[in-house]
C-alpha cells in the first residue's frame, strides 16, 4: 500500500481525475443553481443542500454499480448496421434529458414573466427530486472517467 504513494504515476492519475472532476462538475453546479432558482428565495439554499447530500448518496451507489453499467457493452440490438449496447442506451437517454433539460430552462428564461409564475409552482419535492436527477446523469460522465483512469 505504501508504494502506491510514493508512485508518480498513482499522484499523476489522481491529479489528472482530480482536475477532471473540477471541470466536469461545473455543468452541474450550474443546472443545480437553475433549479433551485425555481423556489422561492427563503427554499432554494435548504433545497440545495437537501438535493446535494441526496445527490451524494446517490453518485456513490452509481460508483459502485459503474462496473456493472460500463460492462454493457454487448450489443443487443442493430439500428442501421450499427451495433448498439446498453450502455449505449443509458448514455444516449442521459444526453436527451439533459438536450430537453436546457432548452426548457433556455426557454423559460427568455419568455421572462411566465418562468416566474412557474418558478414557486415548481414544489420544493419537486426540486430536490429534480437537483439529484440532475447529479445521477451530470456524474455519469465524471464517474465513468473515474473508472477509466482507476483501470
């Protein structure tokens, strides 16, 4: 175990995930930050929070089954010649949630008035549910980069 720290090639791998981490976590504290917009001001710090430590929760237990998930590489099916897996499935719904995620939100915020009414009729449930959604597929990404540099 201890030549493991005195390994550059261990500190480089960490550092590079580490940077990694830092870079792929910016869309998500974004996208948090829009969600939470949508309660009112004296809910949202509560919501994030509540959200993030559910979003914790959940980005371990992705952790531990990313194994199983980037193991889904057999093909099931063919779309037009071109073998597709599950993994490929769960990365491409993942992309379309967050493709219709932003253009939602884009859209809300330039009509302007109506996003406000909308906004506190969000439901603070809703938010939360919404902010740890967010973090499973925003960590995804950042969880199977993790595996790759680990492996």
């Amino acid at each position: 175990m201890l030549e493991l720290l005195s390994d550059p090639a261990v500190w480089i791998s960490f550092a590079t995930l580490t940077i990694l981490e830092i870079v792929l976590g910016v869309d998500n504290v974004i996208f948090i930050s829009i969600a939470a917009q949508r309660l009112p001001a004296h809910q949202q710090r509560r919501a994030r929070m509540i959200g993030l430590a559910g979003a914790l929760v959940l980005r371990v237990l992705l952790l531990f089954s990313i194994s199983w998930i980037v193991s889904l590489t057999e093909p099931f099916v063919q779309v037009l010649g071109h073998p597709v897996s599950w993994r490929d499935l769960i990365l491409l719904a993942g992309g379309l949630f967050l493709l219709w995620k932003a253009s939602t939100e884009i859209f809300a915020e330039v009509e302007g008035e109506a996003h406000e009414a909308r906004a506190v009729a969000a439901g603070f449930g809703a938010v939360i549910f919404q902010i740890m959604l967010l973090d499973m597929i925003f960590s995804l990404d950042s969880v199977i980069t993790a595996v790759g540099i680990a492996d």
